[in-house]
C-alpha cells in the first residue's frame, strides 16, 4: 500500500494510471480480437475460391 501525501493526489495519480493500463490492455485485447476475426474471414474467402475452382470438394 502507499502512502498518500499532498492531500490524496499521488494516489489519485495512481488510481489514473491504473486506469490508463487496464484501458491500454483492453484495447491491445479487442485489436487482437479484431486481428484474429480478419484473419478466419479471410481464411474463408480462401476456402470458397478453392472450392470455386474445384479444389476443394
């Protein structure tokens, strides 16, 4: 735990840069999340073309 001086305002600069990484970590989550739904999308446009082409049966 920390010891709060100037009246509270180093731990609300803490609590702040909490915040700032949880806030950094859910939007490095939802890109990867994005990535990886552009990834499958385009692994299916690859199927169907295989499968237009008589590739795949």
């Amino acid at each position: 735990m920390v010891a709060l001086s100037n009246g509270g305002t180093d731990g609300k600069l803490l609590l702040t840069s909490t915040e700032q990484q949880k806030r950094r970590r859910r939007i490095e989550k939802l890109r990867r999340i994005q990535h990886d739904h552009r990834m499958r999308l385009i692994v299916i446009v690859l199927i169907g073309k295989h499968q237009e082409s008589g590739l795949i049966h």
